[in-house]
C-alpha cells in the first residue's frame, strides 16, 4: 500500500472520529500556505473554540503519537511542529 493509500485509508476512520468527538465538521486547509502553517484541518473544540489540525498515519501500530519536526531533512524543509501558528 502507498503513503496516498495508507493517509486516505486513515482519514476515512479519523475525520469521521473527530467530528463525532468535538460535534462540529473538519474544515481542510486547501492553499499550500495553509497547510504548511496551520496543517490539514480547522477543528471546533467542545468549548467553541478553533484549532489546525495536523493528521499523519503510519502502516504499521505503533501507539505512538507523532509531532512533524521535519518535513523533509534533506532539502532543510522545517515541519508542521516548527511552520505552524
């Protein structure tokens, strides 16, 4: 299964999760720049208020909870942890 694969398999369980947790629809970021500094989604929290949202996910379990440091490390690219607002 592809990285494409395995990201659209993941968000079809959690987008779904989220919104049925917090009773509000997952916005998507759609502009590059969006998504480079708030990540994938705008959430509404239970309390009203607005966060980004960041979604990754892994092929294998690992029950580990994962923070973007790097984008890629190679060309320099800062992740989400660093680029977000």
């Amino acid at each position: 299964m592809s990285s494409e694969e395995v990201s659209q398999q993941s968000l079809r369980a959690l987008v779904p999760f989220f919104e049925f947790r917090w009773g509000h629809p997952l916005v998507p970021y759609t502009d590059r720049e969006s998504q480079e500094h708030r990540g994938d989604y705008q959430a509404i929290s239970n309390a009203g208020a607005p966060f980004n949202l960041e979604c990754k996910a892994e092929r294998k379990y690992t029950g580990n909870l994962f923070v973007e440091s790097w984008s890629n490390r190679t060309i320099g690219r800062k992740g989400w942890l660093e680029n977000a607002n």
